[in-house]
C-alpha cells in the first residue's frame, strides 16, 4: 500500500521543489525612471537572466517611491540616483550592501528661444535665479525623485522657493512627461541627459547650462535587509548587484549608447 503512493509523494515533492526553483529564478527591483526611459534595462536585464536564469521584474518611478516600495519590503533591490537619501535608507536598517554603480549628469533645458538669456551659462543656481527673475515657465517633476531633490537644492543655494504662480509647474511626473510639459510650455526643465537624448525626438529643447560640478549625477544599486524583510529574494539581489558591478556589468553600462551617445558611465571600484 505504502509502494502505491511512492509515486505520487514524489510528484507532489517535485512540484514543491519546483514551485520554490521558479520563485528562487525572479527577483524585484525598484528604480528611478530614467534607467527604464533611456532603455538600459531593457538592454541589461535580459543579458543578465542569459547569464543567472533569474529574471529581474522592475518597477521605475521617482527615486524617492522606489526607496518607499523597498522600505515596504516589496522589493528585492533598488537602484537610484540621490545619495543622500541611499545614505537615511542604509543608516535605517532596510537595505545592504550598497554599491556604486555608475553617473551621468543633469542639464537645464529650455526652448531655442530661451527667454531667460541662459545658454552657456555654467552655475546652475544662477541659472534657475534668471529663470525667476524672468517669470519664465520651469517645470519641475515635483515628486521627490533624485532629479527633483536635486531642483530643490540648487534653488536652496540662491535661496528662492520656487514658487511663483503661473510659471513653477509641479507637475508630480517622470522625466518623459516633464520634458514634453517643457516644451509645451515654452519653458526650461532640469533632467538627466540620458533621458533628454531618448526623448530628443520628441521636443525641441536644446541643452542651454551644463558642466556644474553640482549637476553630476551618480547612481547607487541596495540589496533589500533580509533580515527586516524575510521573503526578500537576496540571493538573486546580491547576485544582481555583483554582476552590475563586475567587469562584465560595468562593460555592458559602458557600452549602451543612443544615437552614438553613452548614457551611463560605469563607477563601480574593480578589483
């Protein structure tokens, strides 16, 4: 009798085991929306699953709701672009192993006509206080992503609460829904330049200030704790994080180009 239900105890035991392998072969990320806007996930993450089996499922947003999720435990890694708030992440207790990944920048952008007279200036502060002066349109993403607390910073600096009625358009959107405001509006707009260059077809804006050393923009990539959050994935986040970060990771960032152009420039320290 027991010989009768050998086999079936070994079926149910294999999908079991089989159920738990499937899940061990995925694992959560929450990013900024430029590495989804540019198309580097898309062009990483396959070569990634080629190379573990894992298969990554992502969602972008601002920096500030990605680091929300993974706080919430609903994720395995995050990867994000403002340092300061990696740092409150890490000194919290929810995440490990924090990594350096890789850096673009921000620009200002605006119309050709540029009403505020800002091209080729180099302070960026400077250049938001003429925009004021000039009560010229400036959309800001208004949702705590990196690109946003950055904004904030750099009016802190010339000391402006960029609120005047009619022209600071909060808007509460990603990098692609901002740009495309910015042109509508005839107005300027701080983004990332791999975002800008995705979506250079889209809208006429032209890159009117860069070079401020404040305008560098590195992204960092965190394991979620496991032991805050017992059902994180961290053995496929911590294989993750160190193929981002190896020789191979590091060569493919550097590689992904549109139009010709690098996005992203790796930063992660090689043995």
């Amino acid at each position: 009798m027991r010989l009768r239900y050998f086999p079936f105890l070994l079926a149910c035991l294999a999908l079991i085991l089989g159920g738990a392998a499937a899940q061990a072969q995925s694992m959560r990320l929450a990013t900024t929306t430029s590495t989804a806007n540019t198309g580097l996930l898309d062009y990483l993450l396959p070569k990634f699953q080629q190379r573990t089996g894992i298969t990554v499922k992502y969602v972008a947003v601002g920096t500030g709701a990605a680091l929300k999720i993974a706080e919430q435990g609903d994720a395995d890694a995050v990867m994000v672009h403002d340092r300061e708030a990696e740092d409150r992440f890490m000194a919290k207790g929810f995440g490990v192993n924090r990594r350096d990944l890789m850096y673009n920048d921000f620009i200002i952008l605006g119309v050709p006509q540029d009403p505020a007279r800002l091209r080729g200036m180099k302070d960026a502060s400077a250049a938001l206080k003429r925009i004021r002066d000039a009560n010229a349109a400036f959309v800001s993403r208004g949702d705590q992503s990196g690109t946003h607390i950055r904004e904030l910073s750099l009016w802190k600096a010339v000391g402006i609460e960029p609120t005047w009625a009619g022209y600071y358009l909060s808007i509460g959107q990603g990098m692609g829904t901002a740009l495309i405001m910015a042109f509508e509006k005839h107005g300027y707009v701080l983004a990332d330049r791999g975002t800008y260059i995705a979506y250079k077809d889209k809208v006429d804006l032209q890159v009117l200030v860069e070079g401020d050393q404040r305008l560098l923009n590195p992204y960092g990539v965190i394991a979620v704790n496991p032991a805050r959050y017992g059902k994180v994935n961290h053995a496929a986040a911590t294989r993750f994080i160190d193929w981002l970060v190896s020789k191979e990771g590091q060569d493919l960032i550097a590689g992904y180009k549109i139009k010709g152009r690098q996005m992203f420039f790796p930063m992660a320290a090689q043995p």
